[in-house]
C-alpha cells in the first residue's frame, strides 16, 4: 500500500484566534488537500489548538501541537500536558524542535520523555532532527542527526514505529535568513537516516520528512527524492494559498514518480 506525501506547516509564534479562524476556513474548501495521495496537516499554537482542530474536523487535515510536556499533571507552571493536548483534539505533536533546543535548552534525553507520553496518548510525534552550521562544518552531521534520532526513539517499542514521524530540519536551514538544503544534501541525509533507524512492523522505512526553507521553487525537486515522505513547511505556507500551492505541485510533481 502506497503511503500518502506528507505536506504541512507549523505557525511558529503566529496568528490569533481570527486568523487562525480565516486560515482553516480556506482550507475547508482546498480540494488538493482531500486528494488521498497527501496527508496534510497544521500545526498552530496553543492558543488556536483548539479552535483549529473544531474548524478542521471534517476534513482530511490533521492538526498538531508545536510541544507539549512528558507528565500528564502537576506542578509544571506554564505547561501543556500530553491529555491537554489530546482533548484539544490533536493527531500530532511536533517535538525536539531546534529553537526549543536551542531557547529552551531542550534535551535529546527530554524529547525522548515526550515522545514516549504522546504515543501513550494516542498521539503521532514528529520528531525534529538536524545538524547546525557548524556540524555540518565539522563533517558530524549524520552523526549528530542519527544520534538525535536514536535518542528519541531509544523508549519506543517496535510496535509503535508506526506511529512516528521524523523531521529533518538542518538548523542553517531554518528561519527567515535560512539557505535551503539541496536536494543532493537532503536525499543523503534522509539516507542515512533510513539506514540508521528500524523499519515499522510493516517493514517500511520510518516516514522522514524534509523541512527547512521549503518553497515553491523548491519544493517539487524535494518531493521527487523517493527517501523523502513529506514536506514541512514554514513561512511559505503561513497563508493557506501557500500550503494549497505548494501541496498543488508536489501532488503533480509524485504524478510522474
């Protein structure tokens, strides 16, 4: 069975409750993203989870959280635990980001605490990976992202891989000022993530998507790579023309494949 192509977007720090509101209410009539060969998804902040995940209901779009916490209660000040996030009805939660590593001095052994307590909850993480400029510099890139991964995955049984997600998201190439991937660097890598980690209990290989300045001029390249599972976009799917224009030409650009 072929899997659909990934394609989705997380807010960031962005968008209140009206815009959030105008963003699924385009979205609710985007044709390409019902097409069964995509599986879109959109990841807003806490603020909107909520709202996004009623608007979003009854389309095919899955909604995420951009982080959440390992415990289900407690005394965890400013918090949102992993049922909190459930009961907003969320599918997915996106972890290990870069910035919350980097702003929020994030861990490998943190991430692999939440990614245990989402899939405990029913929840799909999407497990953020990559290298910096200077790893990249320093020739440790693949061992920094296997390592990343490894750590991550270190408490999920065999059973559960096929509820993970990996995003590959190299840390230069992330931001405003970010300097996309080539498509020879992010096939290599994905590569490599492949080799290093378990297959599902399908035998499938764990679905990698590539993010990190995706664009339209880039993206169809990207999506023609067959180690790439999907595309998860930044500011360049902030509007839903974006998303819908960018899951347009990844749909005609798997046409081909």
């Amino acid at each position: 069975m072929t899997m659909p192509f990934w394609v989705g977007t997380s807010w960031k720090m962005n968008k209140t409750l009206g815009e959030a509101a105008d963003y699924c209410a385009a979205l609710q009539d985007a044709d390409v993203l019902r097409d069964s060969r995509l599986q879109g998804f959109v990841i807003p902040p806490f603020t909107a989870l909520g709202e996004v995940c009623r608007a979003l209901a009854d389309t095919p779009v899955m909604v995420g959280a951009q982080n959440m916490h390992w415990a289900d209660d407690g005394a965890y000040t400013g918090e949102i635990s992993p049922p909190m996030v459930r009961d907003c009805g969320a599918d997915i939660v996106e972890l290990g980001h870069s910035e919350r590593r980097q702003y929020f001095n994030e861990t490998d052994s943190a991430v692999s605490r939440k990614v245990r307590a989402a899939l405990a909850q029913g929840l799909r993480p999407l497990i953020c990976v990559g290298e910096t400029a200077e790893e990249k510099a320093q020739g440790v890139a693949a061992d920094t992202v296997i390592r990343q991964c490894r750590i991550a995955l270190s408490e999920v049984s065999a059973e559960a891989l096929d509820r993970v997600l990996i995003a590959y998201e190299p840390v230069w190439a992330i931001g405003e000022h970010g300097t996309p991937a080539t498509a020879e660097d992010a096939g290599w890598m994905h590569r490599r993530i492949r080799e290093a980690l378990p297959n599902t209990p399908q035998g499938a290989p764990l679905p990698v998507l590539y993010g990190g300045s995706v664009n339209p001029e880039n993206c169809a390249e990207l999506a023609s790579l067959p180690e790439v599972a999907g595309l998860f976009i930044g500011r360049s799917a902030w509007q839903p023309e974006g998303l819908c224009d960018i899951a347009t030409r990844v749909l005609a650009t798997r046409q081909t494949l």
